[in-house]
C-alpha cells in the first residue's frame, strides 16, 4: 500500500525571527491568497525573514512577506509579490493578541508557512526583541554546540 505524503510540511521559515526575538507564545492562522502564489508556494519561491505582522481595523495583516511569481504565470494577471496578506484568526484570538501587543516591547512575527490538511497556515508568535548581549549570548551558545559536536565527531574516528 502506498504512503500518503506528509500533509504538515513547511514551505518557508523565519530564521532570522529566532534570533531577533523571544517567543511568548505561538499562533497558527489560515492565510488569504491568490491562485498564482498557493502554485509559487508549491514550488518554494517565498521570503519570510523581512515579514511582519500589523494590525488594522481588528484584521491582522501579513506585510513584507515576498511571493515570487512563477515564470508560467498567467498573461492577463499582473502578480504583485509583496502583496498584503490577510491572516485569518477568530475574533476572540484577534483581539487578545491586539491586548498584548499593545504592551511595550511586544510584536507580531511570522514564523513560517507550512501545509496542513491541503491548506496553507501560517504561524504567527508573539515575540519581545532580544538585546544585543543576548544575542551574543545567542551565538555564543551556538558555537559552543557547534564545537562540542566537532570534538565528538573526531574522536569516534
């Protein structure tokens, strides 16, 4: 019997969000789209690290988040890849998030695209920014990893 291929699969991550921010807490949300990017996502062709998330009129938006159309796109649309994205959550949720962001020091930020159940959802945190020192506390930690698996590494050789 054949497999059924992974519904939950990512499309584009937001490295650059965990570097920059700490994550409070993690939202998932459906995503308003045209028919040209769901086939540019199919293929990959999308850019999340210089998106972010506002607020307006009680409607959450998704701006900076770049989809590149596809060279066989249709003649008679004229696709926009920094298009403004409407992001889809329940008014309840909307308005918890708008509370929160409201308090100094916190935002919105994408995270990344992934499939689920044929649709394509976008997760969302609610993030306060890193200080410079943790940063470096960030990369510092991240060498040391790197160095503890090289020594591993050589020495099972």
């Amino acid at each position: 019997m054949a497999k059924k291929p992974d519904t939950n699969t990512r499309i584009a991550d937001n490295k650059k969000a965990a570097f920059n921010y700490f994550f409070e807490e993690r939202i998932e949300c459906g995503l308003v789209l045209e028919g040209w990017e769901v086939k540019s996502l199919r293929e990959g062709k999308v850019q999340l690290t210089d998106g972010y998330v506002v607020v307006r009129n009680g409607e959450l938006f998704i701006i900076g988040c770049q989809i590149h159309p596809l060279n066989s796109a249709s003649t008679h649309i004229s696709p926009d890849k920094v298009r403004t994205k409407k992001l889809l959550l329940h008014k309840e949720q909307i308005k918890k998030l708008i509370v929160k962001t409201e308090q100094k020091g916190y935002t919105l930020v994408p995270l990344n695209l992934h499939w689920k159940a044929g649709k394509i959802k976008c997760e969302i945190a609610l993030a306060k920014g890193k200080a410079e020192h943790d940063k470096r506390d960030t990369i510092k930690d991240r060498e040391g990893k790197r160095e503890v698996e090289r020594a591993m590494k050589s020495r099972q050789r």
